[in-house]
C-alpha cells in the first residue's frame, strides 16, 4: 500500500449491490479492492466543504490525453483543482466514459426485483444508492455528475461503439485514490451499465482508509503533465 499498516485509519466492507460514502481527509489514501474479481463501483468525488465543486469528467480525461483513469493520473474538479490521484492500480484501466445505471435500465436487463419479495437480494442501481448516500450531505439529484466506474474496462472503436471487457478485473485488484483536498466520496458497488452478464450479480468490495503524506514535487501524478502540475498548483492555493 502506499501507506504503512501503522498508519491505518479504518476498514469497511461494502456489500455487493450497497452504497457507501465517507470524506476523505487531505492526504489521507482509499484503497478499494475487488475482493471476488469482476466488480464494478461507480463513484462520485465532491470538495466537502463545498460540495457545488465537483469531479468533472470532460476536464479529467482532456487534460491528461486520455480516455480512462489509472495509476499516475488524477481526477480533476470543475475549478480545475484535484480531488484524488490515483497513487497505485493494479487493474490498469478503469472506465470513466459510460455512466451509471439506473432503475429503469436494471429492471429491463434483469427484470425487476423488489425489496418487498427479496429483502436484501432486491436489484439495486447505481442512481439510487447515489441518492440514498448523497440525501445525507443535503444533495440531490441535480448534484450527480457523471461517475468513474472503478473495475471496469470499455474500450471504443472507430465508429465511438462502445464494448464492455468482461473479466477485466481480477479477484484482489485495487486501486489507491489519494485524497488532494477534503473529498466526499460516494460509491455503489453494483453492475456497470454496459456488463452483458445475463443475470444479477454485484460484487462486494473491501475498503480501506490509511494516511497519507503530502505529494512531493516530484510526485508522478503531479509530473505526468503540464496540465496536472497547474491543477496540484491550484489545489495548494486553495489550502495556502
């Protein structure tokens, strides 16, 4: 991990098809791990102190030349600030391109499922544990923003067709996400939107919180670009 056992903070286990959100302290490191392989967590990242900054999908992946999130990259907000940077990785790609499901698309993929009849195996969808996680912050609907789907891989060809990579992740894989900023995290541990599986099946995950250290300035997330050097700039004004 890139913190030591001796600077762990809590762990918490994140039950498959549930939602979770905590704050993240400055500096602090998440560590979210695919226990049984092939998961996905849509996640969602806000400034907790102020919470209309947000993660932003289209600045993230312009200002890094790419189309997906992996170790060394940083998840940018709209004021052009870092929220987390991705500090390791050992699944390699992770989808921010596709956005999360909703009821509506749970119920005709896999037909509907209730609480009433399922208790606890009812279909759960990645829209509504973000309403559910984000109500206790006084958030709404008008605050989801497109997520980062960690675990999940989908690639697109010539033609901007999307196709899904079933079996990306393996069981154990994880990603660390260094906290730049006091971050509001949100995740939903339930199937990506576009994962063909014909049956219902969410997959737990395991997280953990340790503290982190400040970035040095040669720190590979802030090196990687011009782009991203300006934004871990921007993030120390903002704390200066």
């Amino acid at each position: 991990m890139a913190a030591s056992s001796e600077r762990f903070i809590y762990r918490e286990d994140l039950a498959a098809g549930g939602g979770w959100s905590g704050v993240l302290k400055r500096h602090q490191i998440l560590r979210i791990t695919d226990s049984l392989g092939g998961g996905n967590v849509a996640a969602l990242f806000y400034n907790r102190e102020d919470p209309l900054e947000r993660y932003n999908m289209p600045d993230t992946l312009k200002a890094q030349y790419t189309a997906f999130v992996t170790q060394g990259r940083v998840l940018l907000s709209d004021m052009g600030r870092v929220l987390c940077s991705v500090v390791a990785d050992t699944c390699g790609w992770h989808d921010t391109l596709t956005g999360h499901s909703d009821s509506s698309l749970v119920a005709a993929k896999y037909g509907r499922k209730r609480y009433q009849e399922a208790r606890n195996d009812f279909h759960r969808n990645a829209r509504d544990n973000f309403l559910v996680e984000l109500g206790k912050y006084g958030l709404g609907k008008a605050d989801i923003v497109p997520s980062v789907n960690f675990f999940s891989k989908v690639t697109a060809d010539a033609e901007g067709r999307f196709a899904f990579a079933p079996g990306h992740s393996r069981p154990g894989s994880y990603v660390e996400l260094r906290a730049e900023m006091n971050v509001l995290v949100v995740l939903a541990a339930v199937p990506h939107a576009l994962d063909p599986a014909p049956t219902y099946l969410p997959r737990p995950v395991e997280l953990v919180v340790v503290a982190g250290d400040p970035p040095p300035a040669d720190d590979p997330c802030r090196v990687s670009r011009e782009e991203t050097k300006r934004a871990f700039e921007n993030t120390e004004r903002y704390f200066a």
